[in-house]
C-alpha cells in the first residue's frame, strides 16, 4: 500500500502529490456506493488531520490561515473528500476542545491517524428541524448517564462512523453535547441518501432507539446553547467558503485553460479569475482576524462565486460537459450544494431576493 509524504506546510511539494492523486480519483465517485475510503486513507496518511490539532495534542499545530490554504487546495481537487473531511474535523475538533480526558484518551489520536472516523450530527442544534415543537434528538438523565431517544437528521459518513459527535436536548431544553460510539445498542445509520451532489459523502440520518451513553462521554453541557459553549470551536464561520472557494478555484482553472486556445472565452475567464483571486484574498485576511472582512459577507460572496464560475465553464464547456461523468457537469451540482450547506438565515434570504429580483 501506498505511503505519502507527510503534508506539513501548505506549500509543500507532497501537497502538489496528494492533490493530484485526489483530483485523480474524484472523477470516479458519484454515488453511496463510491465511499472515499482510498481518499480519507491517502490524507490520513499524509498527517492530513493533523493540521487541525496543537502540537501537544498530536497535531502540526497549522495556524488558521494556513489550515484555510490547505483546505482551498483539497476542496480545488475532490470536494467530496474534503466535505466527508469538514464534518469529521468537526468531530475532532470538539472532543480536543472539551477537556474530557477519558474521550481525549480513547478516541482522539486514533482519529487523527485516520485509523477510525467520527462525523458530526448537530444541525438539529443549528440549522435544521428547528420550526418543529418538539426536539428530534431527546436525552433524559438515566442512572451513569443520559438516554437518547430519536434522530439527527444529517450525518455525514454516517454507516462510515466509529463515532457521532452529536447534541441533543433535555426535558428542560438544556443542550448536551456527547461522544457516542457507533457500535452502541439501539443505534442506526442509513446508508446515505441520494443527493444531488456529494452523494458518495454517504450522508443520511442516524436514529437513536433508547440509547444509554455513559456520563463519561459527556464533551459539553448542559447548557442552553451548548455549541456556543465550546472554546476554539466555530459552526459556519470561514470553512464553508473555503469549500465554495475552492471549487470556484477548480473552475476558473479549467475556464484559463480552455481560454489559452479560445480567443472568445478570454475576457471572461480573465474576470473570473480575478474575482477569485480577490475574494480568496479577503478570505485569509479575515482567517487572521481582519474585522474589514465579514464572515457572513465572504459566504454570501463564496456562494455567489461558486455558481458563477461553474456555471462559465459549463457553457464553455458545452453539450460535452453536460455528460454525466465530465467534472464541469458535477462541479455545478456541488456548487448548489453551498445554498443548503449551514446556510445562516439572513444569507438565505439575500439569495433569494437575487433570485426574486436579480443581482443588484
Ligand atoms: C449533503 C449534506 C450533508 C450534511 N452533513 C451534515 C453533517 O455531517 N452534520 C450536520 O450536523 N449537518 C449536516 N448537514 C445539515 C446542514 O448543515 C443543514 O442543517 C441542512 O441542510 C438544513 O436542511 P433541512 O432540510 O434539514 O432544514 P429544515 O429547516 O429542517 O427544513 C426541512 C423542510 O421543512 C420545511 N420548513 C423549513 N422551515 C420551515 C418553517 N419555518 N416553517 C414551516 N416549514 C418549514 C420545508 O419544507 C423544508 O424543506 C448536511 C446537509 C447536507 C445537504
């Protein structure tokens, strides 16, 4: 089996080698079955989930700015990979910043070798199911610990998981925020579903049929708003516009290249190009905590980009890139993917008054 070099700067010769391997294999993935097993693998392998932690925690200790640069390039080669890779860093990230020495002990450094994966399910805390009256995911206290009762709607790698970072709700509407192992009676993952794009991130719901988690697994709580509660951990904030960048990214590139032989695509390509440039630009100041450059502001930007730009190289890329299996074709379905994504409400609504009334 193949090993990498270790990734331990963005700039280093080994990421060129493990993004041309991604981008490689992303062409062939397009539904549950095609489980990026291989990719997650090659990227574990390259110290990959280390960027993410501190040096005293296992990790490479990346700043933020240089873990926004590693993530524009994975996400410019295999969106996928690199959204299967968001969600199991959110699960990371949470059992290093909680402090709970038993889960930090057992799980945290198998994790980030890539040996086992864990996955996030809160949107149910965030963005999902929340006009409904009654929580989707219920614990009550039950003797050593709680009992979770219902389902977390979106889980990405959910039949993949060894482990659920997941948030559920109690009698009185404090939040906890657990570990939950897998293999634990009364859990179920579906296969993943369908999706109009990143169908192989195998995402689906994971129900809970009276499930008893140890007190010990405990990594936040009870509080009323127990992912605001963790230090150092953010939802949305930068990490889904780095996504939508990078795939911007893929497509300009691939619109530049078929400029250099089609006089008629220049003046676009060029635009587009610097749009990116710019608006990437504006992404790592803000990483560095520029308060010029509003988060919600670059997502709105991102999104608007990332449809722009695939949609360019699919009419350059004409009938050809409407055949399923062409990247242009699959680039503007992933590029949707950024209006559903942890889309906070007030950038919703700005999409669809574009829609509504067309750009300002
Ligand atoms: C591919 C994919 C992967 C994801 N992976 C993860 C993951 O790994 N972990 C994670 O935590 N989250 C994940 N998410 C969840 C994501 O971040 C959002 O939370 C999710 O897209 C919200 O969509 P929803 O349909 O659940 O929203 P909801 O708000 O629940 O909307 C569902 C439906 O309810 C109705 N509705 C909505 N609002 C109202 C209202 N106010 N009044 C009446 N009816 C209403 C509409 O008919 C709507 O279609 C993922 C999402 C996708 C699409």
């Amino acid at each position: 089996m193949q090993q990498p070099a270790p990734v331990l700067s963005p700039d280093a010769n080994s990421m060129d080698d493990l993004c041309a391997q991604l981008s490689a294999r992303a062409d062939q993935v397009s539904d549950i079955a095609d489980w990026p097993a291989e990719s997650l693998r090659l990227c574990g392998a390259s110290g990959v989930y280390r960027w993410f932690l501190s040096e005293d925690m296992g990790g490479y200790g990346w700043s933020a700015t240089d873990q926004i640069r590693g993530y524009l390039r994975l996400a410019q080669s295999d969106l996928n990979t690199t959204f299967v890779i968001t969600q199991y860093m959110g699960a990371l990230r949470r059992i290093a910043a909680s402090g709970n020495q038993v889960v930090i002990g057992d799980w945290l450094e198998q994790l980030a070798s890539g040996e086992r994966f864990g996955t996030v399910g809160i949107s149910h805390l965030t963005t999902s199911r929340r006009h409904l009256n009654r929580p989707v995911l219920r614990a009550e206290v039950s003797g050593d610990g709680y009992t979770l009762d219902g389902m977390s709607p979106w889980v990405t790698g959910a039949p993949h998981a060894d482990l659920y970072v997941t948030g559920a709700t109690l009698p009185d509407s404090q939040q906890i925020l657990l570990a939950v192992p897998s293999a634990l009676d009364g859990i179920e993952a579906g296969p993943g579903n369908d999706l109009v794009a990143l169908s192989a991130s195998c995402t689906d719901q994971v129900t809970f049929r009276r499930v008893h988690v140890d007190h010990s697994m405990l990594l936040s709580g009870p509080s009323e708003h127990v992912l605001q509660a963790a230090e150092g951990v953010r939802t949305g904030g930068l990490q889904t516009s780095t996504l939508a960048i990078g795939l911007a990214r893929a497509a300009v590139t691939y619109l530049a290249d078929e400029a250099s032989r089609r006089d008629d695509l220049q003046e676009a390509s060029t635009e587009l190009c610097r749009e990116v440039d710019a608006l990437e630009k504006r992404l790592l100041h803000a990483s560095v905590g520029d308060t010029d450059c509003d988060a919600s502001e670059i997502r709105g930007a991102a999104n608007r980009l990332a449809l722009r730009t695939t949609q360019a190289a699919l009419t350059a890329a004409k009938g050809s890139g409407f055949v399923k299996g062409h990247p242009v074709g699959r680039w503007c379905r992933e590029a949707l993917f950024f209006l559903v994504w942890s889309c906070p409400q007030p950038i919703a609504q700005a999409h669809l008054c574009e829609f509504a009334f067309g750009p300002h």
